[in-house]
C-alpha cells in the first residue's frame, strides 16, 4: 500500500495545483467583493499562450510570465468593463470564458495535439526520505510557489493593512469609499492579480501537469476554482486542502483504471465534476454559514456618488 | 476629453439600440481582425454577411442553425428574466438529444416511422432536457445550491454520458466501432420544408415556441409573477408570488426547449446520435438571449445575427483558410460589444471642458 500511496499524492498535489493557484486569485477577487466567471476563459489563454511561448523561447519560465501577462491583460478589460464602466459581472465573466475559448482555440490551431518534453524535478536531499520524499518533494517548482503564495495570501489578508482594507472593500464598499479608499482602484488591482493567477493555471496545465496543448484542454478546471472559493467558505488555507482533495479525486479515477476497475472511462471522468456537484451542495445546504462567510458586496457593483 | 454621464432616467431608445450597434462593433471589430489575420476585411465579412444570404440553399442553411438557438435562446431569456441563472442549456440540449435518439432508436426496430413516432420522439427529448434541469432546480430550491455552477457541471457530466453511451449500448453494431448511433430510418426524421435542402421542421418549432412565450410573458399572470420574482425579489415576496415557484416554472420550460434542440438536431440535420451533437449551441444561446433583450422575440433577430456567425465560420475556413474557430472569437467580441453598448442606457457620452 505505501509504495502506491506516495506516488499517487504526489499526483493528487499536482493535479489540484492548477485548482488551487486560479482560486487562490479568484479568492482575492471574491474578497474584494468581484466575481470572475471568466476564470475558465482566462486558464485557457494562459495555457496556450503559456504553450507557444514555451514551444517558441525554449523556456518553460518565459511561458509562465507570458500567461500571467496574459492573464492580467484579460481580467483588465474584465475589470475595465466591471469595475469602471458597471457591467454585469455575471455575464461579462461569460463573455470572457467564451472568448478566451473561442480565442484560445484559434491561437492553438498550430500546436494542437503537440507536447513539450516533461521534465523530472526533485528536491535534492529530501527527495530520498522514504515515503515523503516521493509524496512531496518531487513536484515542479511552480506546484511549491504555489504553496508559497497560498502562505503569503494568508498574510496578506489577515496580517497585512493593505488585507484589511481589500476585504472592507468587498464587505462594505460604501463604507470603505468613506474613509478614503479607492474602492474601484482596488478592486481593479485585485481583479489584475486574480487573472495573474488563473494565466499562472492554466499555463501550469499545458506546461506541467500535461504537458500538451488541445482545445479545451483545461476541461471546467475554471469552473471547479470557483466553486473552490464557496467550498473553502472563502479561506485560503481551505482552498489549499479543497485543490488538492479535488486533485485527489482526479488521480484516484486514473489510479482505478490502472487498477483494472470494470468501469468505462467516461462515467470515471465524471468524477471531479459529481464531486463539485456533492461538495457545492453540503456547503449550501446551510444557507446562514455561506451567508455570514461569503464577503457582502459579492457580485454588486460600486459606482461612487 | 469625453466623460460618462449618469442620465436621468434608462434611455429605453438606446436599450433597443444598444444591440444594433453591438453588431456593428463587431462587423467593425471583426473587419479589423481580418485586416490583422493578413485577409482582406472585405472578403471575410463577404464571408460573414453576405455569402450566407445570398441565394436560397444559404438562407435554408441559416435556417437549420437558427431552430436550435432560438428555441434555447427563449427558454433561456425566460430563465433570466427569473433570475435564474441557468448557463448549461448545453447539458440539457445533449440530454434531449440522448433521450429522444434513444427513444427513436428503439421505436425504429419494429416500426417504419411516421408522425406519432416522430412526435413521441420528440417528447422524450424533452422529457430528457427537463430531466436534466430538474437536477439543477432540485439542488437549488433544497440545498440552495448555486445555479451557475451545478447547471455548468452538469454539461461535462452529460457530454461524458453521451460519449460513454455512443461508444457502448447506443452504438452501431454494425457501424465499425465509429462512435456513433444506427442511421435513424428516413420515417424517424423530420419533415424537410423546402425540399432539396437541409430546412426542417424545427425552425417551425422554434417560431412557435418563441410566440408562446412572449405569450406567456406579457399575457400570462404566471409570467407576470415570474418576472416580478427576477426584477424585486422582495416585491414579489410581499405579493405572495413563490420564488420556488418560478425557479421550476422557467427551468422546466428551459429543459424542455433546451432538449427539444437536441433531439430536433438528431431528428434534423444528423439522422443518428453522435458525440459531437451540439457546437456549443447551449452556450452561444446565452449570448442570443442577451442580444435579444431577453425578449422572446427580439431572440429571433438576435439568433439569425448567430446563425451568420456559424456559417461564416465555416465559410472563412473554406474561402479564407481561416479555422473556423473564429466563430468563436466572433460570440465572445459580440457579448462584449453589447455589454460595452449597454452601458449607454444609464450613461451619456459628454465632451468634458
């Protein structure tokens, strides 16, 4: 048993990595009281844009800065059209999803079905501890600063000022207008980290954890972030344990198939999105936890008067 | 300098207007695009809106994709005037789209086909699209889960089931391992309406469904507490109108409509049950809706104005050597030029000195 249950944490840390840098942005844009249903369209422009910088520079570093780059330029305009001109952020986060999909697939034509070299990456020292070792200490770089930034997104919104002020904005933003705060500036900063994030995500999907370009690659990853962001009643260090649950439910149906378990592939693919499913409606059920969790403002615009 | 200025009242002319020169900033967008793409603008929007118009077999073509946007696009129009966010019109289409073949399929082995067994078929689509949005308004009003994210969900899990069973028990037999359902016999399909072409009932369908449900809307008093439920919760609370009420009365209708796309789709222009039943027609319908004021009728106009996108695609791909994933990029630049023209209902442009 433990000589398969390390390596199949291993995959569950790299599987829910993804999940977790998009809802880790998604958190911060929730907090300050924005929804970004375009998370989905963001992580796939990451992912290609990631891709063909990669395929094109030669280096995977180059194409993660593109993707964050890319990233920010989508939730710009996301914000843009939100925050200062006062669209709906429901369906303006639609329309970002189906253009970073109608998008992502024309820029992908030319590296459709191509992959890039995956790369073997361990911790030198910790990587021989048995059992730990190859459970936690052989992941990509990028799977450990994502670690990282779930620690400083703690710090940020509990022990910082500039915290404080990103979730008074998003509690109460009339309140926090008063004192002096730019409400839609600061809603625009978080916004501009949220699409950094879920650029870093998707580019994470195609560099990394697949690491491939197809269309439509990132497969409702998006979706599933922002039911993280409800699932961890909006705590970072709970977003942190739901990406890798939920990447633990997306190994555990490959590890059963590799098991020689009698059931088609299609009806285990399912699993991650019944799981979103089952774990949306235990949270919910009790209508008065989300309400007193979730920040006050989410989903309204602010137009100071 | 311009600046933005909060009007006084919501123009009501531009809400009217804010579509017409959302299409037009996307011609203009799209023009600019080509011209980026090395193509002459020209041509491409040739490709767009013209080329599809300009004989009959193109305005028989449009019609084929107009049947299956618009019926969503009203059943999706009546959703939001809810408030109800239901964005997995895509789940439900495919679940028509299995419930009706299926049905189809096992009524094909003893009988010839014929009206009953069309309209049976066709029944079970929407039975199976209904179905489908019942999960999601059974979790919301008992769990209070949201809407967007379980509707959405459930278009993966339901793509996967069509995918599973085409390649299990609704596969041909006799079909080389293809991935796809028998041929329905020739009785199973719908009638074509102008003979030659691809044009079937469907659109017929969906003309109907859209002047039921402006009925509905303006002269129903269900519709009335429908929309007071969307626009004042609280208002409609204090009437006594049920919110649960109108959270199933517009997912069921949504369902329906979402699954008799599917199944008029199979019934339609495919013949058989395939994986790829639907491009996206769930989700290009909710950009129908919106451009169409969510206005069951102004749905017809703005599921046309889609209906040239898909065809463009297709046109550019063969005219230009562009992948027809443009049409993609078109959908996405359309809802943000009209989101971008919204604006102007609650805001002028004013020279600031």
């Amino acid at each position: 048993m433990e000589s398969s249950l390390a390596p199949l944490i291993a995959a569950s840390i790299n599987a829910g990595t993804p999940l977790m840098l998009a809802a880790l942005g998604l958190l911060i844009n929730e907090k300050s009281g924005v929804i970004n249903l375009g998370a989905e369209g963001m992580m796939l422009i990451g992912a290609v844009i990631g891709f063909a910088a990669t395929v094109h520079s030669g280096s995977v570093p180059v194409g993660f800065a593109a993707a964050a780059c890319a990233g920010m330029l989508l939730a710009g305009f996301f914000a843009l059209l939100t925050v200062w001109l006062g669209t709906n952020q429901y369906a303006t986060g639609l329309a970002l999803t189906m253009f970073g999909a109608g998008v992502s697939t024309y820029i992908g034509r030319p590296y459709e079905g191509s992959s890039l070299p995956g790369g073997k990456f361990a911790i030198p020292g910790l990587q021989d501890l048995p059992f730990v070792g190859t459970a936690l200490f052989k992941q990509h770089p990028m799977a450990y600063l994502a670690m990282l930034l779930c620690v400083l997104v703690i710090v940020f919104l509990y022990r910082s000022r500039a915290g404080l002020v990103l979730r008074a904005v998003g509690e109460s933003p009339a309140s926090a207008h008063a004192l002096g705060y730019g409400v839609r500036s600061i809603r625009t900063y978080a916004l501009l980290f949220g699409g950094l994030c879920c650029g870093l995500a998707g580019a994470y999907m195609s560099l990394v954890y697949t690491p491939l370009w197809s269309q439509g690659m990132v497969a409702g990853r998006g979706w599933i972030a922002l039911a993280l962001t409800t699932f961890a009643t909006w705590r970072p260090a709970r977003v942190l344990i739901g990406a890798y649950l939920f990447g633990g439910v997306t190994i555990i149906t490959f590890y059963l198939q590799g098991q020689g378990v009698a059931m088609s592939p299609e009806l285990l693919a399912m699993a991650p999105y019944l799981a979103t499913i089952i774990v949306l409606v235990l949270i919910s059920r009790n209508a008065n936890w989300i309400k007193l969790n979730m920040p006050a403002s989410l989903g309204k615009n602010f137009r100071p008067s | 300098m311009l600046k933005l200025e909060v009007r006084t009242s919501p123009s009501v002319a531009m809400s009217w207007l804010a579509p017409v020169f959302a299409v037009l900033l996307t011609v203009a967008c799209g023009a600019l695009l080509f011209l980026f793409l090395g193509k002459s603008p020209i041509a491409g929007l040739a490709a767009f809106f013209w080329e599809p118009i300009s004989n009959l077999q193109g305005w028989t073509e449009v019609g084929v994709k107009v049947a299956p946007l618009l019926l969503i696009a009203v059943g999706l129009a009546i959703c939001f005037r809810a408030n109800v966010f239901n964005i997995g019109a895509e789940g439900q289409l495919v679940l028509g789209a299995i419930a009706g073949s299926w049905v189809a399929l096992h009524l094909n082995e003893s009988s010839q086909g014929g009206a009953l067994m069309i309209a049976l078929s066709l029944g079970a689509g929407m039975l199976g699209g209904m179905l489908w949005a019942a999960i999601t308004a059974l979790l919301r009003d008992r769990f209070n889960t949201n809407e967007i994210l379980v509707s959405l969900m459930l278009v993966y899990v339901a793509q996967l089931l069509l995918s599973y069973l085409v390649h299990g028990i609704l596969m041909d037999p006799e079909g080389a391992n293809f991935p796809q359902s028998k041929l329905l016999d020739d009785g199973f399909l719908l009638p074509i309406l102008v003979s030659g072409t691809r044009l079937h009932l469907g659109i017929v369908l969906a003309a109907l469904a859209s002047g039921l449900a402006w009925l509905f809307l303006s002269r129903s008093f269900s519709g009335f507490k429908l929309q007071v439920g969307g626009m004042a919760p609280l208002a409609a609370r204090y009437a006594g109108f049920s919110s649960r009420k109108s959270l199933w009365t517009s997912m069921m209708i949504c369902g329906a409509l979402a699954g008799l796309a599917g199944v008029c789709e199979v019934l339609g222009p495919i013949g058989q049950l395939t994986p790829s039943v639907s491009p996206g027609y769930g989700f290009a319908a909710i950009i129908v809706a919106y451009v169409g004021r969510l206005h069951p009728i102004g749905v017809v106009f703005s599921s046309f104005i889609m209906a040239l996108f898909y065809i463009g695609g297709e046109l550019a791909q063969s005219r230009l050597g562009l992948p027809n994933a443009i049409t993609g990029v078109f959908q996405g630049m359309l809802l943000f030029a009209l989101l971008a023209c919204d604006v102007l209902i609650h805001y002028r442009i004013r020279r600031s000195k």
